[in-house]
C-alpha cells in the first residue's frame, strides 16, 4: 500500500492469474474507492471534451469577429461612397454638421471595435486553450502512467489593469478581457501546457492585429471624407 496526503493506492494481489493484471485501487480521503484504469478512461474523456470545447468556442469567436469586421465594413462603405458628407440636412439641425457627424460615427466605430476586440481577444484566449489542451492530451495518450496529477494552484497569466484597459482598443501583448476560465485546480500536466502557451502567444494574435489596425485605418479614412470632403 503507497500512501500520500490524500491519495491512497492499493494493489490487491491476491486477485493476480495467470494472464490478468493486479486489481489496483485509487482511494481519495473525500471518495469513495475505484479501479485506477477508470479514472484513466475519466481523464482521458475529460482531456478530448474540453479540446472540443476549446475548440468550438474558438471557431465561434472567429465568426463573430468576422462579423463584427464586416459591420465595420458596411458602415465604411456607407459614408465614402456618399457624394455629398455630411448630408445636407445635419447642417439644417447643428451649426457643427462635420463635427457631429464624425462623433456619432465615431460612437457607432468604437462599439463595434470594442466588439470586434472583444471576440478576438477571447479567440486569441481560446487559441492557447486549445493548443495546450492538445499538447496535454497527447502526452497522456503516450505516457499516462507519468503525468503529474498534482492539482494546480497557479493561474496561466496574471491579470494587468492597464493592459487589460488599452487590449479594448488596440492589440497589447498579454492584454485580455476578464478570464473566466482558469487553470486553477487542474492537474499540473494539464494546466503547465496551458501555461507555457500563454507565455509563447498564439498565431492567431497575426490575424487579431491586421483586423484591429485595419479598423482604426477605416475610422481614420471616414475622419479625412468628413472633415475634408466635400
């Protein structure tokens, strides 16, 4: 019998034939006992769930910012393919027709940017996620007799305020939205591949920085058709 602080292995090898293996149990002090080979069969479950998981939210992620980009497009096309801007008929409501006309714009501009940021921070998130989770998996299916199991008690990244802040408008390195996922309570083979994703970054941050600087070169444009067009 090995024992641990909280883990209790028992080999019964009484139960031991020719051509069979040795009933191994794996009590926790909380659980109830049962067979070794089934809480292997368990994380091996878990591991392909949550990269599906992982997956699917990433390709979401993608979609909607995709669709943020081409709102932001739309409204884009809009205003330069106007002949005359501002239209005749803001100058008859405000003395400052271009003024106003670029502050509305340019609140319509940042909601769908902070959108759009919003969906390729977390596909940048989940992009990590899901290339730890793999890298993890792997690992178990060729030595699962190996890994730490040891839980966790770090996170991936630590959060910074002024990062997080400037991350809604333009691309910072490290910068996120609030996390909810966690690593946290993990078994460290899982959560120090996940780790070592968040300090690599991820390729996707390639397509995050042309969508984002592409957005604020549109606003930009608009500013010059509204304020030096005709």
């Amino acid at each position: 019998m090995l024992m641990s602080r909280k883990w209790q292995l028992t080999i019964h090898s009484d139960h031991v034939g020719k051509g069979s293996m040795p009933l191994i149990l794996f009590r926790h002090k909380k659980y109830s006992c049962f067979d070794i080979t089934v809480w292997k069969r368990l994380m091996k479950e878990y591991l392909g769930l949550r990269l599906g998981l992982w997956s699917g939210y990433h390709h979401h992620k993608e979609n909607m910012a995709n669709a943020g980009f081409l709102i932001q497009m739309g409204l884009f096309s809009a205003i330069v393919t106007e002949t005359v801007w501002p239209p005749s008929w803001v100058a008859e409501v405000t003395q400052l027709p271009r003024l106003w006309t670029f502050l509305v714009y340019f609140s319509l501009w940042y909601l769908i940017h902070y959108y759009t940021r919003w969906q390729l921070i977390n596909k940048r998130l989940a992009a990590m996620y899901v290339t730890g989770f793999d890298q993890a998996y792997r690992r178990y299916m060729v030595d699962k007799d190996s890994v730490d199991i040891t839980p966790c008690h770090d996170e991936a990244s630590t959060p910074s305020l002024w990062k997080n802040f400037l991350s809604g408008l333009v691309y910072i390195p490290g910068g996120f939205t609030r996390i909810d996922a966690s690593v946290e309570g993990l078994p460290i083979f899982i959560a120090s591949e996940v780790q070592k994703q968040f300090q690599r970054g991820s390729g996707a941050q390639t397509l995050e920085i042309l969508i984002t600087y592409a957005s604020i070169g549109l606003m930009i444009l608009v500013g010059v058709k509204v304020f030096l067009g005709s």
